[in-house]
C-alpha cells in the first residue's frame, strides 16, 4: 500500500474539462487510503499560465500528490480541533 500517490497532467486538459462541463468537472483520485475529488476549478488556467508565464496550456503541467498523514501531523490536527471546541 501506498503512502503517497502523484497525478499529473497538463493544464489544457484541465481547462478543456472545465469548458466541456460548464465548470463542473473535477479530477478524482481513487487511493487505497481514500478517494478524492478536487473541483477542476481550483486549477485556473488563465492565472497559472499568467503567473508562470506559459503561452500554451499544453506546456503547462500540474502535479497533484496527496500522502498519507504523518503521526505527527495527526497529533498536531487533532490538537488544533479540540481548541477549536
């Protein structure tokens, strides 16, 4: 089983997505720890390619890795929950 799992495509992708299902779509990463859906609208392409400075989408590449927490990580979250109460 893995800790660690990395998807990557390229933002054209993503953006033709977004256009196809009226902004809508989402990627969705099936894990043996667990499934996500990440709303493909949190990739705005027109802001990356203009802070990165890409002239084509299909230049740019996104990586999304998602791992599995560490104890540390799990002590310190469930810490700032119960302050939270």
């Amino acid at each position: 089983m893995a800790d660690k799992v990395e998807a990557k495509l390229d933002l054209s992708l993503m953006n033709n997505l977004l256009t196809k299902k009226g902004g809508e779509a989402a990627l969705q990463i099936q894990t043996t720890n667990g499934n996500f859906d990440l709303p493909a609208n949190l990739f705005n392409a027109d802001q990356i390619a203009k802070v990165t400075g890409v002239q084509n989408l299909a230049d740019a590449k996104i990586t999304v890795d998602i791992a599995k927490a560490s104890p540390q990580q799990v002590t310190e979250v469930q810490s700032a929950v119960t302050e939270s109460k």
